[in-house]
C-alpha cells in the first residue's frame, strides 16, 4: 500500500514581506515559484549553477539570482526553498541550517501559499503544464483575478503572474509527494499513467496517490472519463456532487463530440449538458483537445460562463516546448516537444501525422529523460513509435539523477526493435551522432519532431546550423 514519503511541513505565514532564497532557481518548477513570490512582494534571492533566459526574466522582475553556490547568499533571508533536486550537501542548505533559518522543500512553500488562498490543483501524469495554463486563461477571462504556478513559460503572456489573493491555480506535482502535502480546495486529475516508479514503487502506489488527494478535496473535482488509470478513482467516487468528468465518453459532463485539424490548430465541439460550444484552439493534437476539456470543466466549476471559457482558450498560444514549431531545414519543418512519456510520444506523433503541413515523411528523435525512470520502463517505449517512418535515440538525460551502470538510451532502441522487427530505428549517442541520422534522412516535405524534457530542446538549432 502506498504511503507518502513527503511529511508536511509547518505552514509558513506569508502575510508580511519575507526575504525569500530560492536554491536552483533557474528550474521551471523553481522559477515559477520565485516568480510568484516576488508578485506578492516578497524579496526574492536565488542560485543557480549556470545563467539562463530563465534567470535574465527573474532578475528583470527584481530578484538578486548569484551564479553558483555560496555560504554567504544565504545570510539574512528569512526562508530557504530547494526542490528535491538539490541534494543535502548543498552549501547553501547545510548554512541555512546552521544558522537556525526556516528551510522548507518546495512542496511545504508550495503548502504555505495554498494555506493562504482558494487553491485548485492540476495533477495528472500528462497534460499539467498546459492545464492549469489554459485554466488561467479562462478564469481570467471570466473575471477572476487568478495567481498561477506553471511549470513551464506560457507564450506570449504579458499578464501579472499574481492576482487578488482569492484564487491560485498550481500545477501540482505528484512525482515527489508534492502533491501530497497541498491544502487544495478543488482538484483536476488530467490522467493516471505509470510514471515515477522510483518514488511509488508500483502503479497501485501512483493511482492510491490520487486517489488521497481526491477524497480531502472539499470543492470540484474533475476527472477524465476517458482514461484507464482514472476509472478506479471515477467508480469509487460514483455519483458525488464533487466530481465532474471530461472526454469523448458519453458519460462525461463535458463531452467533447468532434475534433478536427486545421491549418492554425484543432477546431473542438463540445456539449456541457445540452448546450453545444466550439472553439479553435491554437494547439494540435487529441491530447491538447482533453486538456481544453479538462480545463473547461473546472472553468465551469468555479463559475466562468461556457462560452466566455472557450472564447479565452481560442485566443491561447500555448506554453514552450509543447508542439512549438521551430522553423524549417532542407524544406522540412522542426517540432520541438517535452513528451517523454510513452502516451506523450504517441499524441504528439499522431498530432505531427494529423498536421496539414505534412507532405512527407516523419521522423521522431527522442532523448530519454532519468536513469531510474529508463531503467524501470524502457519496455515501454516498444509500441509509442509506430507512427513515425524513422526513429531516432539519444542516450539518457540525467536530470540530477545518479547513472545507472548499464541504464542507456539503447535500452529504449532495443525495445522497439524487438517489438517492431524492420523498423528504422537509430541509437545515436552523442549529439552529432543525432544531427547525422536526421541530415542524411530527411527531405523537402518530411516533419522532424524532436522529444524529451533535457537539452533536446536545443536539436533543431543544431541540425539548422549544419551545412548540407
């Protein structure tokens, strides 16, 4: 049986000006954090390993960011944030303890800002980012005055990050016990995948996670009709005025009836009840559609008109690296993606295939992501290819976790060799190794979508600044 392993700290009171010091800043999960902090007017100090866009934009909105890891920033702040990332060796942490000053995981911050609003949470294995983007779009549209934490940077968004103080949109991690330990009002649940096997240990532990969290909940509760690893959730819930359900299924309370591809992204017809709503969304792909849906349901939930809810989403742009077009090589067009999940890679395939651009080919490079994560589920990635003509592996991106002797990249190309004999798969370990199987392949017309949330995202850059 799953039990967490994340202990709730003491909620920190943010009702006066605090000097806050951020350990690792620059990470998408960090950053958003900073940036929140700082909007509600707290002095915001942080470090970093190496400078950054990321960090250029907290320090344009006011935070001091030092580059590399010293005893002596933290001294005076009267609390110190780090993620899970940062190991207990940190200098920074080791003198924040030393000197008696309140320390607390992101998750308990995250806890502290929570306890201080109306908070909905945005879980789910897939689709989160994008989610609570979306959802904070609408409710601000319909008049509410939203503060967010997303965990990645929403385009062309111009808007305070912070907003009144009576609602707070968050995208909640599960992967760490975060989720665990949120004081939430209302919860989105996108989807229940396998993932994070090195914290839960089995799928019954991830799916007894969500199904914790979901019955603490006092407000909404939206859930995907659609989904395998929600059903146990939907069926224990049953006929509870909390829930609200979302798909393609009959049975959804908003149901989406028809989806299509056009030129600028997917046209989605929806019901709510027996009231028809559309809107053409600026995203591609099956999966954007649900997270319009899921977004949708809450938007309803907390009081924002249908029609007002849709109007806002149309007008969206997305959030970076989710299908984010990066311009064209020899006549093909790059995608870049942060699918690194085998449902992911298989939507934003699919979204590549359905592209009204696409005259040609498709081949898919994928950099996996984590050495205990490989290690655990390379099988898994046999069958979420096959949409593509050629496929390309890289080897493992760390992200701060420890490499695993044996533990890579090839792994996941063997698993699609075994599963699909006489597919065109390419293990490319290095880099050039990569730029190489794409150059020598692709022509006028194909698509080139490159996957994985590490320093994939700078491939098309590469491949463009090669020479034919």
């Amino acid at each position: 049986m799953y039990a967490s392993r994340r202990l709730a700290e003491p909620i920190l009171s943010l009702a006066t000006r605090l000097r806050c010091h951020v350990i690792g800043i620059g990470g998408p999960g960090m950053s958003a954090l900073a940036r929140l902090l700082i909007e509600m007017g707290h002095e915001v100090t942080g470090s970093d390993q190496h400078d950054s866009e990321v960090v250029a934009q907290l320090r344009e909105r006011g935070a001091t960011v030092f580059i590399g890891h010293s005893t002596s920033v933290v001294q005076g702040a009267d609390v110190v944030t780090y993620s899970t990332a940062i190991p207990s060796t940190n200098v920074e942490l080791v003198e924040a303890q030393r000197l008696g000053i309140d320390v607390r995981h992101r998750s308990g911050m995250l806890a502290s800002i929570c306890a201080a609003t109306n908070a909905v949470g945005v879980a789910g294995t897939h689709g989160k980012t994008t989610t609570t983007a979306l959802l904070t779009a609408m409710t601000r549209a319909g008049g509410l005055s939203p503060s967010s934490i997303i965990g990645a940077e929403v385009l062309d968004r111009h808007e305070r990050v912070h907003g009144d103080g009576s609602l707070l949109i968050i995208e909640a991690d599960e992967s760490d016990g975060t989720l665990d330990v949120l004081p939430l009002s209302s919860l989105i649940v996108t989807n229940i995948d396998i993932d994070h096997l090195d914290y839960f240990e089995t799928f019954e532990g991830v799916k007894q996670c969500f199904s914790d969290v979901a019955a603490r909940i006092n407000g909404a509760v939206v859930l995907n009709a659609d989904d395998a690893g929600s059903s146990e959730l939907i069926s224990s819930l049953g006929t509870d005025d909390r829930v609200t359900t979302f798909g393609r299924s009959e049975l959804s309370t908003v149901r989406i009836v028809n989806t299509s591809s056009n030129v600028t992204g997917t046209h989605i017809e929806v019901n709510v009840g027996n009231q028809a709503f559309s809107c053409d969304l600026l995203l591609r792909g099956e999966h954007n559609a649900m997270n319009f849906a899921a977004a949708l349901a809450m938007a309803i939930r907390l009081g924002i008109d249908p029609a007002v809810a849709c109007s806002a989403a149309s007008t969206f742009t997305g959030v970076a690296r989710r299908f984010t077009e990066r311009g064209s090589f020899n006549g093909s067009l790059l995608i870049d993606d942060y699918a690194h999940l085998p449902a992911e890679i298989e939507a934003t395939i699919e979204a590549v295939r359905l592209h009204p651009g696409r005259r040609g080919r498709i081949v898919a490079v994928f950099q996996p992501n984590r050495f205990h994560r490989i290690a655990s589920m390379a099988d898994s990635y046999g069958d979420c290819f096959t949409g593509a003509d050629r496929i390309v592996i890289t080897d493992v991106y760390a992200s701060g976790t420890e490499r695993i002797e044996g533990v890579t990249g090839e792994l996941v190309a063997n698993a699609i060799k075994a599963k699909h004999v006489g597919a065109d798969v390419v293990w490319a370990p290095s880099r050039q190794d990569t730029v190489d199987a794409v150059l020598t392949w692709i022509k006028p017309g194909d698509m080139c979508v490159s996957m994985g949330c590490g320093d994939i995202e700078t491939f098309p850059d590469d491949l463009q600044a090669t020479t034919l």
